[in-house]
C-alpha cells in the first residue's frame, strides 16, 4: 500500500521595512540577545557566496513568472527557511536542495554553524538599526518529529517546536496572531482557518527590517515628478531629493548608487537602467561574480539623487521558482524523503508550499513598515561641482539591501510601477 503523504505547509514570513517571522520559540522566554556571540570571522565565506548564489539565482526564476510586476524578495529568509528543512531531508531530496542552495562544498555542519553565526552578526549590525530575525516550527499534535531534526533547528536557528491541535479552530487563528504580532501588524494572515488534515508542519522564518536613511531626505524638497513605465504611459510620484556624497557606479547600461542607513554597515543599493535600456536587459547580466564586481567598483562621488517614495506589498509562492532550480523532488509525494524530519516509518513528508511574503516602504526617513506620504523634492543645494552625477530614479529599477561587512543580501526586488 502507498504511504501516505504527510505534507508540510513551509513559510517564508516576510514584512519590509518591517521583516519578520514567527520565531515562535515556544514561549516568550527565548529572545534575541542584547549582545553578538558571534564575530564575521565565524561565518564561513563560502556560505554568503552561496546564499548570494542561490538569491540572484530565486530572483531571476521568480522573473519569468512575474514579467512586469514588482518583485520583492527576502533570499535571505528563504535560505533560513529552506535551510531548516534541510536539516530533515535524506537521499536525493537533500542533493537536490544541496544543488539549489548552492552549498556543494558545504557540509551540513558548516551550513547550519555559519547561519547561526550569520543571523547573531546581522542581528547586531548596527544599534541604530531594528533587524531582527525569527523562527519557528508549529506541529501537528501527535506527530513524532526527529529529536536530531528538532536540537539542531532549535541550536542553530533558535526555532522551537510548538505542538498543536490543527483540527481545533483557533489554531490557525494563534499561528496567525503570532505572525501578526511579530510584523507589527503587517501581515494579517499566512494560515487558512482551515488547516489541511494532511499538513503536519508549518515552518517559519520572518525578518523584520526598519532602518533610518544616514542623511534623511527633507520632506519640504520632495514634489510630485514623472515615473514612466515600460509601456511609455507615465505616472504621477512623490519624488525626494537631494544632493550629497554617495557611492556611485557607472556600469554598462545602468547606473547605481549606495544610500546608506544608520552607521553604513547596511545600505540600499539602486540600479537604474539607461534611458537607452531597460530593466529586462539589466536582469539579464545579475548573477553572483558579476555582482561581486560591480560591489568593487563603487566609490564615493558628489552627486543628486532623486528617489520616489514607494512602497510595495507581495505575496507569491516560490514552489515553481524552486522547481526551476533543481527542487522538484521535494515536491514529489512519490519521491521526497524527509526522513530525517519525522519518526514514522510509513508515512511520506512532501513539501506542500513554500509562501513568501513581504512588504516594504521607502520614505524621507527611511525604509520602514508605517503609512506615510511621499511628496518629490527639488534640488536646494549649492552650486554642484563639474564631476558629480545626476541619477533621477524615474522608471523601472532594481534595488538590494545588503550588509556590507558580511555582503550578505538581505532583500532585492525590482519596481516597475508605482502603487
């Protein structure tokens, strides 16, 4: 007789400015420490290479199913996320999440010691920035969960199991509460209220992201422009502005520029393709050595920046996009093996979903989870000196945002209209 497939419901619980996740750690007892326990020489190198790997490598599948929509990712939770799983799967599911992680030179020790390290270093970035990282595991009640599967979720990734009665109907409704809480409203709902009798773990990562501009925007500049989109037709944005010294780049066929937050460590990175090219032909040339390169090339240059306020809701489920990159059999009820995750001989774990979500908005003061107006600014400055550079972000662009020490890329999306 064929096993049962026992699915497993994996989210990606994401909210930007605000990013956060159920780091449900079972009670409110377990909490980020006030002080790093870990230092950037603990993380190993090959991992950020990897995780970047595998972002830009999320990204560009997830473009060929959103062509023309803004894009908003956190690859960063998604590799904790999938992460975690791995610490469950067996055989040729754990190759192929290998494969799609990018971590072949990896072993899973390395993996799960270096993320560890990783979100202790991010954590503690910056004092003057709010990023925190979470999550947690949710079980069904009377399900067996592997105790190594379980220690090492709980040692390296500070996710705890909490054990509950799915068919009860206020389940779905404390999972919900919790994500809720921890996104500062932000997102309401992940759960539906009626759980499937098959889905025996909800796993969860969510990190929540609100950081100040080092040199705010002053609001009294920010006037209404032209945002043109790729059809030709224009819409009407608050544009700020301002002028400063930044890093600055100029590549082949786009511009970008570093807008730093708090202290530097963490910055937004802009690309604006040329007028003469587009985003489509700017994506094309995003991968991970390519990327490298242009990180050493930026240097600090006087210049005008105008930016629109902008903000951006997405929802999407990334199995297609995993799919692409080499996970089909996590997804296979015939041939996934998570059996390293559950103690039942005669049951099968599939992979049922991975949803990401996330939320970002982009204001004079920053990049945070709050309602606010944009309004463009014109440019009040002194006479501009000749060897400075004017990047009016005024059509469809790519952003990241990235910390610089570890390199590690936090968030990247692309906006393409405006709301």
């Amino acid at each position: 007789m064929k096993p049962t497939a026992i699915k497993i419901a994996l989210l990606t619980v994401i909210c930007f400015p605000f990013l956060l996740t159920p780091g449900h750690k079972t009670e409110s007892d377990h909490r980020k420490e006030d002080k790093p326990i870990f230092q950037i020489d603990d993380i190993d190198k090959r991992l950020i290479t990897a995780n970047n790997r595998f972002a830009f490598g999320l990204y560009e599948a997830t473009v060929k199913e959103e062509e023309d929509k803004n894009i908003l990712l956190s690859p960063f939770s998604v590799s904790l996320a999938l992460a975690m799983t791995y610490n469950g799967a067996d055989l040729e599911t754990k190759e192929a999440m290998v494969r799609t992680l990018e971590v072949q030179n990896l072993s899973m020790e390395e993996i799960n010691q270096s993320h560890a390290a990783l979100k202790n270093v991010i954590e503690h970035a910056d004092p003057d920035i709010q990023l925190n990282i979470a999550n947690s595991l949710w079980g069904r009640e009377g399900i067996t969960f592997h105790e190594e599967f379980l220690k090492k979720n709980e040692a390296f990734y500070d996710a705890y199991l909490t054990t509950m009665d799915f068919n009860d109907p206020k389940a779905a409704a404390t999972i919900n509460g919790w994500v809720h809480d921890h996104t500062n409203g932000k997102i309401e709902k992940m759960v539906n209220d009626d759980i499937h009798p098959r889905t025996i773990l909800f796993l969860l990562n969510a990190i929540y992201f609100k950081g100040e501009w080092a040199e705010p925007f002053d609001e009294a500049y920010t006037t209404e422009r032209d945002f043109y989109l790729a059809d030709g037709s224009t819409q009407k944005v608050p544009m700020m502005s301002q002028s400063g010294e930044w890093k600055y780049f100029q590549g082949e066929g786009f511009e970008a520029v570093q807008l730093p937050y708090g202290n530097g460590r963490i910055s937004m990175n802009i690309f604006l393709p040329d007028e003469n090219s587009d985003l489509t032909q700017f994506q094309q040339q995003l991968n991970e050595q390519d990327w490298q390169s242009w990180m050493d090339h930026f240097q600090s240059t006087p210049g005008n920046i105008r930016l629109p306020r902008f903000q951006v809701e997405y929802d999407k489920t990334l199995n297609e996009a995993l799919k692409a990159l080499g996970m089909e059999v996590a997804f296979d009820e015939g041939r996934a093996n998570f059996e390293r995750m559950v103690a039942s001989p005669n049951e099968n774990v599939v992979i049922k979903e991975v949803k990401h979500r996330s939320f970002i908005e982009v204001n004079e003061e920053g990049t945070e989870a709050a309602a606010a107006t944009s309004v463009e600014a014109q440019l009040v400055s002194a006479p501009v000196p000749t060897n400075t550079f004017n990047m009016e972000v005024n059509r469809p662009f790519f952003f990241t945002i990235q910390d610089n020490e570890t390199e590690a890329l936090l968030f990247m999306g692309s906006v393409v209209e405006m709301g």
